[in-house]
C-alpha cells in the first residue's frame, strides 16, 4: 500500500530513519500512543543522503503515523 491510498486509511508519512534512531522514534510513538507503520526502502527511493546508511550497513525505513485507535 503506498501513498494515497495509505492517506485514505489516516496514515502520513513522518519521517525516514533506520538504525538506533529508529528504535528511539518508535519508542517514542509507543509512549505517545501513535500507531506505526514501516516500509522498506531503497537508498534509491529516499532521494536524500544515504551515505551513513550504507556505511553501517542499516536498512532504510518510511515511518508512517496515525493516531491510535
């Protein structure tokens, strides 16, 4: 499911992490009560610099949020 059709269901995009960082922001979102969604995604797809990525061989996330039901 992508794009619209994830913003038809109440979903946005947040924000794009992989990592230790992206423990701490689903952590976060947990705490808030906020319903996660990830996706995988290509250094490719995300179009900003991926370079710390690859270097720690990490794999690339899009975070969506929606408030919790």
């Amino acid at each position: 499911m992508k794009g619209k059709e994830l913003q038809k269901e109440g979903w946005r995009e947040a924000s794009v992490s992989g990592g230790e960082h992206l423990g701490r922001i689903l952590k976060m979102y947990e705490e808030l009560g906020i319903e996660v969604r990830l996706e995988e995604i290509s250094p490719t797809e995300w179009g900003g610099c991926t370079e710390c990525y690859k270097a720690n061989g990490e794999t690339i996330y899009r975070i969506y949020t929606r408030s919790g039901k």
